[in-house]
C-alpha cells in the first residue's frame, strides 16, 4: 500500500529518499488508532500539492516506487 485517505486527508508512503520535503512542507506522520500512535511510514500530502495534478502524480509515484522497492 502507497498511500491511504483517512479522516479527510490523504497520506504516502515515505522513506528517507522523500521525506525531507514532506517535512519541509510543514507536514507530520499521521497518526493511528485512539492512542494517536505515529505511523512514521505515512505523511500527510500537503493541500498546495492537490493544486496541480502533475505534482499530486509525482508524489504519489515517488511513493509507489517506495513501496514496489519493498516488495
């Protein structure tokens, strides 16, 4: 799995390879269950990356390969 829709909002996968821009964009791990648990393999997708579909595409692709890489 490369990404998830939770509670309104849409979360990638992430490594070391991208999450510096995550990061960078004021972004956080979601967070799971009633504990509100970090999940550090999953960052939100920050709202100025829906403005454009090209760059929602490359970041999610960036998390997919993240996840292929894994398999």
């Amino acid at each position: 799995m490369f990404g998830l829709v939770y509670n309104d909002s849409v979360a990638l996968k992430v490594d070391l390879s991208n999450q510096s821009k995550y990061i960078a964009a004021g972004e956080a791990p979601i967070t799971v269950f009633k504990t509100n648990t970090p999940l550090p393999s999953y960052y939100t997708v920050p709202g100025s990356v829906f403005e454009n579909a090209s760059d929602f595409v490359s970041w999610a692709k960036e998390s997919y390969q993240i996840q292929v890489q894994k398999l």
